[in-house]
C-alpha cells in the first residue's frame, strides 16, 4: 500500500510540475466579474433636503477699482505736465527734477539739439544708464553720466555754449545729479 501511495504521490508532482511548466509567466489577465441583478420590491428614494440659502454679501458682483489720487501738478513755473521726475524746457534751456510734485532740484541750465538734430518733444521713460558711456555715432565723443531717455537720447555732462546732436548738456555737477537721481522707468517731458 505504501508503494501505492508514494506512486500515486510520484504521479501528482509530475502532473504538478508538467502544470507549472506550461504556465505563461505573464500576470493573469483580470477577470470580469460575473453582473449581479437585483430585485427589489420597493424603490429607494433619497429624501430631498433643502440647502440653506447663500449669505447675501454686499457688492459682490460689482468691480473693485482701486483709486488712486491723480499726480500731484508741477509747481508754478515747471512747464511740463504731472506725475513726471525730470522736466526740460527746450525755449528756457532749463531742466529740473521733480519728486511727487515738488522741485527736488533745479533750474539748472541745459543746451541742446542743433538745427538738423533738434531734441525732440514728447514724454518719455528712463530706458538706460552708463556712467562712463562713449558714444558710438560720434567718434567716441565721451558721455559721462548718461541717463538715457528716448532711444539715443540722453541727459549727460556735456557743454553749456555748444548745442548738442540732440541729447541734453548738463553742467558736471548737474549731470551726477540727474544720474544719481532718475532710476530707468522714471518719467522725462520734453516742452518747446
């Protein structure tokens, strides 16, 4: 009888193993489960619970506009209009810098553009700054503190009996001034 049972035993591992042997090594794919139907007798309905109303907030549709006061307006005598940092009379030949308003300094004299290469007017914004900047249209002329403000345009320490190609002569101390003081962004208005 043992030898009977070990081999039936011998039988069952080799069919065993012939099983596994045959078995692809891939995962086994999922299997749908069976659809169940259910039957009921009587249908289930979810009470309707009434929400509660929403708050009533005041303006909620309406546009927040933040206000701003408008500039403050030059003093009297600064020809150029609010809000700006430095304003240029070109018929005066005078400049000043403006802070919220109010003179922060000047009058100072200024010379500019000669017939053929008139400074023109208009406002415009700080583009860039160099300190030691050399120009590079006219031969290398030198540029010291230069605030440019429309393009090629600049505030810059320059002669104050020759007129320039455009730019805005400053005496040396006014045009250290003028380049420690306006920052690129600052507002210039140029008037006739």
């Amino acid at each position: 009888m043992r030898t009977r049972l070990l081999a039936g035993f011998a039988i069952a591992v080799i069919g065993f193993l012939s099983a596994c042997a045959s078995t692809p090594t891939a995962a086994p794919s999922p299997t749908q489960p069976a659809p169940t139907t259910t039957t009921s007798t009587t249908p289930t309905t979810v009470p309707e619970v009434p929400m509660p109303p929403l708050p009533k907030v005041a303006a909620a549709n309406e546009t927040i506009v933040k206000e701003t006061p408008p500039p403050p307006p030059p003093p009297a005598g600064v020809p150029c209009g609010a809000g700006v940092d430095a304003c240029i009379d070109l018929s005066a030949n005078k400049s000043w810098l403006l802070d919220d308003g109010a003179v922060s300094y000047g009058p100072v004299p200024i010379t500019h553009g000669r017939p053929g290469w008139e400074t023109p007017p208009g406002t415009f914004n700080v583009g860039w700054k160099d300190i030691d900047h050399k120009s590079s249209e006219f031969d290398g002329a030198p540029m010291p503190f230069s605030v440019f403000f429309n393009g090629g345009i600049a505030f810059h320490e320059g002669s104050l009996t020759d007129l320039s190609h455009g730019c805005i002569h400053l005496s040396p101390a006014a045009a250290e001034t003028y380049y420690n003081a306006l920052a690129v962004g600052d507002t210039v208005q140029v008037v006739a």
